[in-house]
C-alpha cells in the first residue's frame, strides 16, 4: 500500500530540520530543470547501487517522487532494500508547483544558492577576468588559486594558477604566495567553490589581500581569455610552523560557526546512537585518505563536500561527523556546513585509530545516460549557455528568500 505526504508536510519538516531524504527519482538532466532547494537525485537505476551508501539509517523517512510510476517503483526497490519509511510525495512535483512553492534548477542547488548568500552578506572582493589577465600580463605580485578538485583543474585552467582544492586552501595558500604582499586569486569553473574559497582565507584572517576571480573559468571564456590545459601545479606540504598556525586560525572560525568538537568517547556515541542518521567524512584529499583513515569514515574532500552536499549527505536534519590529521581542513569544512545549517561535528585528531586502502563504500561513477551537461565544464560550452548559467547563479539569494526552508546563516 502506497503511504502518501503532503507537500506541506514535507516543508514542515524541512523548516523544523526533522531528519527527511526528499529524493527525485528521474534522471540529472530532467532533476536540473527543476527541483525543490533540498531534493536529492537518484534516478531508479541506481537505487541499488547508491542508497545504502548515502541514506545509510534504513529508518530515515524517504519522500519520493519522478515521472510517471516512478514514485511506485522508487517504493518497492527502498522497501526490498529495508527501507521501512518510504512515502511518495502526494501529487509528485506539480503539487509544489502549484501550492506556489520555489523549484530550484542545475544541479548541487542549494550549495550554490548558499555561496551567492555568503557573497551578498560577506560582499567577498573579486575581479575581473580582464583585471586578472592585466595582473598576469603585467607580471604583478599576484598567486592564482584553483580552488576545484585536481582533474577539473587539469582539464582546464588560469594561466600561472596552481591547483589548492577547496578545503586545503587555508592549509596551503602560505606556500603558494610566502609573501604577505602577493594578493592571492582563487577561481574554480563558476562562482561557488570562488567564492567560498576567498571568503574562507578572509575569514581565517590570512594578511594576504585576498579576491575571487569573478564569474571563475566561465567569466575568463567569455572576456575572450586563453586557458591552459594539462597542468600539473599543485601545492606543497605546508611547514610544521604553518600547519600550527592554519589550524588555530580554522579552530576560530568553527568556533565562531558553532562547530563543536569530540573525541574517541564521544564519537563512539554518536556512532551507537541508530536514532538519527549521522555521516562521517574524512576530508583529507583522497591520497592521504588512502595512506589511512579512520574506520568507517568516508572519503570526501572538503571543498567538494561543501559544493556536492545534496549528494554526500542528502538526509536534510542529519548529523555529519567529519576527521582531519591535520586540523585546519575538518574546521573549515565545518565551519561551512554548521552555517548551512547541519548539525556538525569535528573529530580530534587524536582519535588515531587508522586503516588503510581505498573507501569500501565508494560509489560508482555514473553512466553518461541521462546526465546533465553542466555550462561551466570543459571548454566546448556555448557562450549563451554561459550567460545563462551566470544569471541563474546571480538570482538565487532572492530565491532562497522566496523559498524560506534554509535556515543558512553567515558569520
């Protein structure tokens, strides 16, 4: 028998932050069309594949809905898996539509929506692609970031740029730019993982003038500008020093975002408590996770933690538990988490019982089907779908106003 929820009782819970995985059954180009800001993707194909991975608590309240019968199906394959919470959302999509409710487009939606909220409240510096290409050709005093994973930034990149993902920025910029005089540039495909990025160096309180590059490899294709290609610049390991002083500067800003931090007791709590569903992700990047990591934790690099949320952590209301040997990534990371409104915790790092070897619960990569063609990948994108793209990006803070089940905050 079909168990049916109203659209209403879904945005209840969502504003009460009540543990709940709203989950769009139909494939990423049609979900990115349209979608309500906390929905998750996962077409029917790969239920199996993917759910016990990232709805790990079989008694999580899943609201499903798709096209067609999908909701029906979607039912039957959560309830063979164990699933035993499994409603269908009543009157599917076109019920949010009509009862006036918001629907977001692209995909990892309410990252980006919160990244352009962190720029409005935080009014983060940045310039030009052309002011960049100025600063380049001028030969000025200036360290451009790639705040992407490795591969995006090999596949395409700023002129001089080296690669520092997300989360290591705070860690690594020093041996980037030694100098408190070079003004660092951070930049990624769009906005978000830019933004984020400048904002968390300013907010860790680095001495280096600190900007986004606007509008990222997008903005850098449509003022006309070369990228490079097959690059291999990454950061070094920072000093014992700098290590020291990057996390004392992160445990500030989780401090201020209301980060708490636990130890091996605390963690064993959580780990026993099957009431809610809790994550626990290691935000190293995945070499160091490799080498060793604490039993159970995934691997999820923490800048991509922060822009992929929806697809790490799509129980809205969950508690995420995240580790780092080094300190200044797991903060960070938190401390963007906490102001999306998780309840987030950090794991001191000397909780040091490790294992080695790759994720066991590394979800496979998903099939080209389906998929949906993102403007700010590879370098074939048509400049109308560029715009496009930069224009929904710039529209989202009033649509998150509109929408009204956030509860994102800025420090």
């Amino acid at each position: 028998m079909t168990s049916l929820i109203s659209v209403h009782e879904v945005r209840a819970a969502l504003r009460l932050r009540q543990e709940l995985a709203l989950i769009d059954l139909r494939e990423e180009a049609a979900f990115a069309l349209g979608h309500p800001l906390f929905a998750a993707q996962l077409p029917l194909d790969r239920i199996e594949l993917e759910a016990k991975v990232r709805i790990p608590r079989r008694d999580t309240l899943l609201v499903l809905y798709g096209e067609g019968d999908d909701a029906e199906r979607g039912q039957a394959q959560f309830e063979r898996l164990g699933y035993n919470r499994v409603a269908v959302l009543e009157g599917g999509l076109e019920a949010w539509r009509a009862a006036g409710f918001e629907l977001f487009e692209d995909v990892n939606s309410y990252s980006k929506a919160f990244g352009e909220l962190v720029e409005a409240r935080r009014h983060t510096p940045s310039l030009s692609a052309e002011e960049v290409g100025a600063l380049i050709a001028q030969k000025a005093d200036i360290a451009i970031v790639d705040a992407r994973r490795f591969e995006e930034y090999q596949t395409m990149s700023i002129p001089t740029g080296t690669s520092v993902p997300g989360a290591e920025l705070v860690l690594r910029v020093p041996t980037v730019a030694p100098s408190a005089q070079t003004t660092v540039i951070v930049n990624c495909a769009g906005r978000t993982r830019s933004i984020i990025g400048a904002q968390s160096l300013i907010n860790a309180g680095i001495s280096n003038r600190v900007v986004a590059l606007r509008n990222g490899t997008i903005g850098w294709k449509l003022a006309e500008q070369a990228l490079e290609t097959g690059q291999q610049r990454r950061a070094a390991v920072p000093s014992t020093k700098a290590i020291l002083e990057a996390r004392r500067q992160a445990r500030e800003v989780a401090y201020r975002s209301g980060v708490r931090h636990i130890g091996r007791n605390e963690l064993e709590r959580l780990r026993g408590d099957t009431s809610r569903t809790t994550y626990r992700f290691d935000v190293r990047t995945p070499e160091e996770y490799t080498a060793g990591h604490l039993p159970n934790f995934r691997s999820a690099p923490g800048g991509q933690l922060v822009q992929e949320t929806d697809f790490f952590a799509p129980v809205r209301g969950a508690r995420i538990v995240l580790t780092d040997d080094l300190g200044a990534r797991a903060d960070m990371t938190a401390s963007w988490l906490a102001q999306m409104a998780w309840d987030v915790y950090v794991v001191e790092s000397s909780v040091d019982e490790r294992v080695t070897g790759h994720d066991p619960e590394a979800i496979p990569p998903r099939p080209t089907k389906g998929r949906y063609k993102r403007p700010y990948e590879g370098t074939d994108s048509p400049a109308s779908a560029m715009r496009a793209y930069l224009e929904w990006e710039f529209g989202l803070v009033e649509q998150l106003k509109r929408d009204g089940t956030h509860g994102f905050f800025v420090v």
